[in-house]
C-alpha cells in the first residue's frame, strides 16, 4: 500500500477542480471530497462512498 504524501494529496484535490468534460462540474467537487474525506479520514473508498452526513460531527462555521 502507498500512502500518499501532503503534497501529492494537494496536487490531487487540486486537479479535481480543473476536471472538463460532460458532467465535470458535478463531479469535480464530489472527487475532492470522496479525496479528501478518504485522506484526511484515514477511510477506506467503501466507508466514505457508506459515508452520509449524519454520521459526521461537523463543528459550527467560524
């Protein structure tokens, strides 16, 4: 298994912004999360696609 670094995690979160094509608006943003979710999380791909917003403490704007 290959751990990414920071760097090469940042480059990735990046390039979801800059996807073209039919439908990339929608996903660019759903890849940078699925991403950035399975980085920052430490999840494996099936627990963050399992994932819903009920089962996140996501902590007050600000």
């Amino acid at each position: 298994m290959i751990i990414p670094n920071g760097d090469q995690v940042a480059r990735l979160l990046d390039a979801c912004q800059t996807l073209t094509g039919t439908h990339a608006r929608q996903r660019g943003p759903r890849l940078r999360a699925f991403f950035a979710v399975m980085y920052y999380a430490e999840c494996r791909p099936s627990e963050v696609i399992a994932l819903r917003e009920a089962d996140c403490y996501l902590p007050a704007p600000g």
